[in-house]
C-alpha cells in the first residue's frame, strides 16, 4: 500500500475518531503529498513519496525548535504532537551503532574519496532510514579519525 493511500485511510479513522492532532497533521501530509504528485504530473514514487514525509517531519521537527525558543510552549507542544504522528510513517530508523558500521565500511571501501562523495554514498545507502544530519556527524567523526 502507497504511503497516499494509508494516509488518506489514517485520516479517515482519526476524523471517526475525532483526534484533532491527528487529523491535522494527516491533512497536511496529505496536501503536502498531493502538492507533489501534481508536480510529478501523477507519478508519485515510494522514494519521493518518503521525501515529501522527511520534508514535512523537518519542518515540524525546525517549527517545535523555533517555538521553543520564542518561549510558546504550547504551539512548540502541538508541533512535536504532530512530529511523533508522522514519524509513524518512516521507515524503521538505524541505530548509531548499525549507522557507523555501515558509514566505516563505505569509508573503507574508497578511503581517497572526499566527503562530499561519501556523504552522497552514505545517504544513498540508508535509504531514508536516517537523519541527514546525524549521518553527516558520523561521517565527520569517522574522518577525523587516524586510519
């Protein structure tokens, strides 16, 4: 099942349900996706299908950040209440440790290539299972180390 279709089904049931935290933000997944699809002309994949979702987490995830820090606690609580209803939809996520032993073996595999090109390899190769940023650390890290 297409990520469109379980969260138009998902909206459904939250509007049945009337939970209101749910509802809004499976509307916003939804037009944000539908908003895609027409600009893909009709042919959503399931890849751009998941960037539209990191998309819209990352702008939950920078809005939660910029409320708190402008001291409004409270919409900062409705973004991060919306933050864990579309996380639900990614892909299981890797541990650091499996992300580091995946992100060592790349290094390994062409220890001359420059960062730019391993940091494209790494995030090709985690498939949407990991934060951009959190990859970028750990591969900062491991080139860092003396090999």
């Amino acid at each position: 099942m297409s990520l469109t279709s379980q969260v138009q089904q998902d909206l459904i049931q939250a509007l049945k349900q009337k939970d209101v935290d749910a509802v809004l933000a499976l509307r916003g997944l939804k037009a944000a996706l539908q908003k895609a699809s027409i600009a893909a002309l009709g042919n959503l994949t399931a890849e751009k299908e998941l960037a539209v979702l990191r998309t819209e987490i990352k702008q939950r995830q920078d809005s939660s950040t910029a409320y708190n820090a402008g001291g409004r606690a409270d919409l900062a609580s409705q973004e991060q209440n919306e933050l864990k209803i579309l996380q639900h939809y990614q892909p299981a996520q890797l541990s650091t440790a499996e992300l580091t032993a995946l992100i060592k073996k790349l290094v390994a595999q062409q220890p001359q290539a420059g960062f730019g090109s391993l940091m494209k390899q790494s995030m090709a190769a985690v498939h949407g299972q990991a934060d951009g940023k959190q990859v970028q650390t750990i591969l900062k890290q491991i080139l860092a180390q003396p090999m």
